[in-house]
C-alpha cells in the first residue's frame, strides 16, 4: 500500500524524528550531569525547538509526558534561571522561554544559586569547630564556593568578549 504522506510531509517527519533523537540524547547528558531527568528532557526540548518558545501542552505532547511531569519540571527549570515563563498574547496560556545563551544566566548568578550555601557551610563550620574533619571539609567547600564567585566576574567578561568574536 502507497504512503499517504506528502514528500513536504515526510520531510517534516524525518526533521521531527531528527529533532527528538538530539532532545532525548542532550536530555540524558543533562541528567548524566546532574539534572533531574524531567527538567532535563524539558530543557533540551525547549533548546532544540526552532523559538525556543513552547506551552506545557506542545512539551507535553513533545516528550509524550504527563502535564504534571511538565508543570514540576517548568518549574524547577524557572527557579534555576534556564526557562522563563510569558503569558501568550491575547491569551491565557503560558509559553515557556529558553533564552538563546541560557546557561550564561544560570551559571553566572552565583549570589543566588551559591550565597545561601556558603552561609550554611559557615555556620556548619561554627557548629562542628573548624578542627574536626567534617569543620576542614565543610570549610574547603565553602572557600571553593567564595572563589567560583569571586572569579565569575572575570569569566562572564571573557565569554562576552569571545562571544562578540564569534
């Protein structure tokens, strides 16, 4: 029996699958790399899509997920800088957004994602006595963390200026 799709058809299906082989393996390098698996598969949808721009219901129906999956994974995605959402215009439904150099924003703000932290290391160190082995070990995490910070700054200007050479 003859296919009935069209050749314009068949290559936006070929395109499709292309586009879920690249989503499905950045997810799981995500998640390799840390990333809750959910968030990771959402965040390499959002990635790989042409606009960067979906609703839940175009993820959901992407990753063939729960809307549930998708509201739990938006949102952690949205507390840790990688997605923002927008309202739809001249509509009610959310569109998520993935900014085209989103890890920049998520890795850089480090007084957000590393200050609560470094406080909670502190006061570890003040309360197991910064002569015990897990005081040392809490200590060193900490002052790795104060240097990430410190030297972000210094990171973000040379990206910004090998980005403006690309």
């Amino acid at each position: 029996m003859p296919s009935r799709r069209t050749p314009a058809a068949a290559s936006t299906a070929v395109g499709h699958d292309a586009s879920h082989a690249v989503v499905e393996r950045l997810g799981a390098a995500l998640a390799t790399a840390g990333f809750p698996p959910m968030p990771a598969r959402v965040f390499a949808a959002l990635l790989v899509d042409e606009d960067g721009r979906m609703t839940s219901a175009e993820i959901t129906e992407e990753l063939s997920v729960s809307p549930a999956a998708v509201s739990g994974a938006v949102r952690y995605l949205t507390h840790v800088g990688l997605l923002r959402r927008e309202r739809e215009r001249g509509g009610r439904r959310d569109v998520f957004v993935v900014l085209d150099d989103a890890f920049h924003g998520a890795l850089t703000n480090t007084d957000q994602v590393y200050a609560g932290l470094i406080r909670a290391l502190a006061d570890g160190v003040d309360h197991l006595g910064a002569g015990s082995q897990a005081g040392r070990r809490l200590q060193l995490s900490r002052e790795f963390l104060e240097f990430v910070t410190d030297e972000m700054g210094g990171i973000i200007d040379r990206w910004e200026a090998r980005k403006a050479t690309r």
